[in-house]
C-alpha cells in the first residue's frame, strides 16, 4: 500500500504523506508555478514534474536525493523550411511544446525509459530518464495525424499511455480528440484503435470514426492487459481485446459522462469513476460528489458518496486526477475546485485530506 | 556591444544577468548571449528558435516586428530589453 501522494496544481506540486493514520500535506514544490502533470517511477523512485510557466515555456524537473533538477524538455524538430501546417482554427500550427500532458515510465525491462505526450500532439521518448528527449516522428509524421482536434484545449494532445505489462515494446496512447493509437515497435510504426467508440459532437457520417473519439483517459488492467477502460467524452466504453473494439456502458446513475476511470490492478472487471453532469454543465449531479464503481466489467455500478460533499459541492476532477494504489485498496482524487479525498477501502468510504488547494490536474500514489 | 537586459520575473526559475553582447540582429545578440548562458534560451525561445508567444523584445524603446527570425536591426550601443507581454496574464 501506498502511503504517500503527488498532487500537480496550479500553483505547485503538493507531497501529501500518510502518518498515524492521517493524511496531511508534507511538502510543497514549485508554489506559485502551473504543474500540469508528474510521473513517479516505480522502478527507481524518481519523481518528475512538468511545469508550464507561461510566458518562459514548459519545463520538466527531476527530483535528486536532496531536491529538484530541471532536465530537458521535449522539443519538437525544426518545421521545415516552407511547410505549412495550420490548426483547426485556420492559425499556423507552431510546433512547439505548448503542454506536457502525459509522462509514463516504460517497461521493467527497460529501465530509464520515459513516455511523454504533449500538447499539441507530439509524443516524446527518453532512453537516458528526461536527460534528452527524441520526437516519435512515425506519430507525429503519420498522415492521419492532422486530423487530430482540440478537446478541452485548442490544440489536440496527448494525455494517456499505456505500456503492455507482457511486452514495452507494446504501446497504446489515446488523444484528445483523435482516439486511440498503438505500436507494436516501440514506436516505429502506429494503427488507431477504437473501433465501436461514438461520438455526438461530430456529424453522423463521422460518429464513429475511430479517429473523431474524444477518449478522455484510458486505462489498462496491468494483469490482465487486454481489458481496457475508457472514459470518453461520450460515455463509458470497454474493450476486452486490447482496444481493437469497444462496447458502450450505458444507464449509469447518475451520469456516465466524467473525465477520469482507474481500474483495477488485478481484476479487469474492477475500475472506478466520477461522474458529472455532460457537457452543458460539467458539475456534480444535484451538487453531491459522488465516484462510480463496477466490480463485473460495466453490468452494474455503485454509487459511493460516504464521507463525500453531499450538497452544493461543485468539484469537477480531471483526467488525471484520480488515483489508485497498487494494492487496489487506496483511491485518492482531487478537483478543480482544491478537494483532496482519500479512501482506503476501495471507494466504500473516503476522507477529506484539504479543501483549500488550488485547482488540482493530476494526483498520483508514490 | 549591445547591452541585454532580462525581466527580473525570468530569475526567479533562471539566472539572467545583464549581459553585453555583439551582434547586428536581435537574433545575433541574443544567440551570443544564450551561448553563455544555454539554460535561458528556452526560457525566451520556443522549439522553432522564435520568441516566445507571451514574451516581447524592445530595441532601443522599440518593440521588435520579427518575433519569428528576430532580424531587427541592433546598433553598436543598443539597449535590449526581454520583457514579458501583458497578453500572458
């Protein structure tokens, strides 16, 4: 079990410990700076942190045995000489890192790899642990690839990838908006996925073009990889063969619409979400703060609110902002509006850790 | 040798000190002055070695027009600031 969180704010990096049974905030890094997302890996204890500062840039930190480094950032290749490339909006497209929105360790036999995934759609590998990053240029290069749209921000981005436990070289990523992606090369070479997902923002003819999907996270079992989750602008879909296809979860109270999913790291059929009112709101159903639980693949959910806000609470938790430890037992989500719960039975109850930080972006067991 | 002079806000996550530099561009003079300091180039350029959206360049009180190639023309004793826009927030 996990005794120990990494909060990503807008306003810092918050290091939320375990003690006597409490938790309670232990550490704050980087106060005042926007950090959109941090990655602890596993395999050798390192924490990463990506910061976006604005007018300097986006910027990735490392920590050291006493502290913080700033490393390399992913930097996109020089645009060609005469090459035009305009974003949805009709505006020259910048290649230029404008967010980092993913950072993924890669696989235990691979030891100082680290997966990146940016805004606007670039994906960054390093063999060397953040020292130096290389573009994959078979992504970014792919034709279908400027089909890729904003979703939640005006560029498209990155911000799920998923390792196969049983092979590194095995990589999904999903986009938003363009859907899923997967190598089977490490990033050599790149097919979408998704087929069965659907989209209501597009028109009919494109609803269900894998590549239209607005794939809000996606998640993998890590012992049973061919079970994928997605929690997706649309709905709650599922795919039992590696994201090839998917059914959608329908009839779920109170919402299926949300942008974060978990699932368990044993049980494919165990995986949690929080939902919120779609699109024309985007808040909690009647003001209650509530996660979603299914424990047999999607059939039937449970709604856990113990020891949640039950009236006029407003919270909205992104993407990656909901957490699960290894053990399966210890969730932990916080949201825009500076929540941080904790529960340590599985979602049948949760703790409030703090109300009062600033808008969370991502949380994370250490 | 122009004279650079950085935003106090950009010290605060990398020293920039003042600096003197040769160059009869904006884009001379400030690749001279990254030379020394390598650490702050990104901090003032983006990925395709153009300024910055939010941050802005004044030549001798004159806000550069070239953000992308940064050829405006700099004189032997030119001041240059490397200040933030306000567009930024």
């Amino acid at each position: 079990m996990s005794d120990k969180l990494l909060v990503s704010t807008r306003k810092g990096l918050f290091t939320v410990v375990r003690k006597a049974k409490r938790w309670q905030i232990a550490a704050v890094d980087f106060l005042g700076d926007n950090v959109s997302i941090a990655l602890v890996d596993a395999r050798d204890g390192r924490r990463y942190a990506a910061l976006d500062h604005g007018h300097f840039g986006v910027k990735l930190h490392r920590s050291t045995a006493d502290g913080w480094e700033e490393i390399a950032s992913p930097t996109y290749p020089p645009k060609p000489e005469g090459y035009e490339e305009l974003d949805m909006w009709g505006r020259p497209l910048n290649w230029s890192t404008a967010r980092v929105w993913a950072l993924a360790a890669g696989g235990a036999d691979e030891p100082g790899v680290i997966w990146c995934g940016t805004l606007p759609g670039g994906l960054f590998r390093s063999t060397d642990q953040g020292q130096s990053w290389e573009m994959v240029r078979a992504l970014w290069d792919h034709p279908k690839r400027k089909k890729w749209m904003g979703g939640g921000a005006d560029l498209p981005g990155i911000h799920s990838i998923c390792v196969d436990p049983r092979n590194s070289r095995r990589v999904w990523i999903a986009v938003s908006t363009g859907g899923i992606w997967f190598t089977e090369d490490a990033g050599a070479s790149w097919t979408q996925r998704g087929e069965g997902m659907r989209a209501e923002h597009v028109p009919p003819e494109l609803t269900h073009d894998p590549i239209a999907q607005d794939v809000h996270c996606l998640a993998q079992c890590p012992a049973a990889p061919h079970r994928m989750w997605v929690q997706h602008h649309n709905g709650i879909f599922v795919s039992s063969d590696e994201g090839r296809t998917f059914t959608e979860i329908t009839g779920v109270d109170p919402s299926t619409f949300g942008f974060a999913v978990v699932v368990h790291p044993r049980d494919p059929d165990t995986a949690w979400f929080v939902p919120e009112i779609k699109d024309e709101r985007r808040v909690p159903r009647e003001g209650k703060l509530v996660v979603t639980r299914t424990r047999d693949g999607g059939k039937s959910f449970e709604v856990l609110g113990k020891g949640l806000p039950q009236s006029h609470a407003y919270d909205v938790v992104y993407r990656h902002s909901l957490a699960l430890d290894g053990s399966g037992d210890r969730l932990a989500f916080g949201s825009t509006t500076g929540g941080l719960w904790v529960s340590e039975d599985q979602g049948d109850s949760w703790t409030g850790v703090t109300h009062t930080l600033p808008p969370v972006y991502a949380v994370r067991f250490a | 040798m122009a004279r650079v002079v950085f935003t106090p806000n950009i010290q605060r996550h990398v020293a920039c000190p003042e600096a003197q530099a040769a160059g009869r561009t904006v884009r001379e003079v400030l690749e001279n002055v990254f030379a020394e300091n390598p650490q702050a180039r990104s901090y003032v350029l983006d990925d395709q070695s153009g300024l910055r959206r939010h941050m802005t360049v004044f030549v001798d009180g004159r806000m550069i027009r070239d953000r992308a190639r940064l050829a405006d023309a700099v004189g032997e004793s030119s001041t240059i600031y490397v200040f933030q826009a306000l567009s930024g927030g």
